[in-house]
C-alpha cells in the first residue's frame, strides 16, 4: 500500500500495531533490540524503535478448506521452514504468523527461537494517529542481521516516544518470566 494511503487511513482509523519486543539477559542485565527507522520515514526518521509491523488485510485468511495442520505445513513452506515430528516451528500456529515472519525474516533474518509470548494490548496516541497494540515477548533464533541490542535501563534518546510506553508494559511481565523460569530467555 502507498504511503500516503496509510497514512491517510491511519489519521482516521486505530490500525493494529504487532509489536515483536526482542529482549534477552546478559550478566544480569535485561537488553532490548531496537532498529534504526529508515531515513525516509516520515514520522520517525532518525530514531529506533523495536521491530513490528502492521495488522494488513492479507494477514488474515480462511483455512480455504484446509485442515489446521495443513494450514501449518504450508505455513512452513512458505516461510523455508522445516516441520519436523512431533515440533512445529515456534509462532506458526499463531493467527499473527504473517506480520511475525514480516519482523523475523525481513527485517532480521532469522525466525523465533521460542514460542512468542503475549505480554500486553494498549493503544498508543501517535504523530501517525492512534494505533491499537498487541506485543508479545520474543526470542530471535539467531543474532539479527540488523539493530542493536540497548540495556533497557539506558535507552537512546532517540527511542520513538511511544515505545517507551510500550517498554514500561513488557519489561516487567519479561522480569516475572525471568522469576518463574530457571533458564534465561
């Protein structure tokens, strides 16, 4: 879609934000993955953000007929990936497996390591216009291509303003996660 549509529909209407907060523990220490937003970005050019993308029409599709595991083998075939027995690749299942394999495999390069994890729903007043929210924790199977990992205690300040918001929902419910596991994420 042309940018000057989306914009134009987004001053108008609170699209859906899927919002892909990649966040690990290092010596104790809780990072999070921020990119750099394109240049020509009308809104946010010059600043980081995390990775996400937008809820789009052709994200949401009828099983056309197909059986759920079909549905999910030809997920996988799609994407390159290998379903093996007994394991399906992490966030396949999910109804958002298109804006997260526009996050995981566009912008990074990779897919996810574990399962991503719902972690808050909000709205967000932005230059753009309003936005409806769905983030979920995430774990990249590999180091991105692109971005940089940032201590969330000493975040850029050059961090698009609403994802501060958005930082202040995820990192704690990370930090319960981190409490009831014995393992890191």
């Amino acid at each position: 879609m042309p940018r000057r549509i989306f914009h134009a529909i987004e001053e108008k209407i609170a699209l859906t934000a899927i919002e892909t907060v990649f966040l690990r523990q290092v010596r104790g220490r809780i990072q999070v993955l921020l990119l750099d937003r394109p240049a020509d970005d009308e809104y946010y050019a010059g600043q980081v953000a995390g990775p996400g993308s937008m809820l789009l029409g052709g994200d949401v599709q009828s099983l056309g007929g197909k059986s759920f595991e079909e549905e999910v083998q030809l997920r996988a075939l799609v994407l390159g990936l290998m379903i093996e027995k007994n394991w399906i690749p992490p966030g396949l299942t999910s109804p958002y497996w298109r804006p997260f394999s526009r996050v995981c495999q566009k912008e990074l390069g990779g897919w996810f390591d574990t399962e991503p994890i719902f972690a808050a729903a909000t709205f967000y007043d932005t230059p753009r216009g309003a936005e409806n929210v769905l983030a979920w924790i995430c774990r990249l199977d590999r180091e991105p291509k692109e971005g940089k990992w940032c201590d969330v205690e000493w975040l850029p300040s050059n961090l698009v303003a609403h994802h501060h918001k958005l930082l202040e929902m995820v990192v704690p419910q990370f930090k319960r996660l981190l409490e009831v596991r014995e393992f890191d994420l």
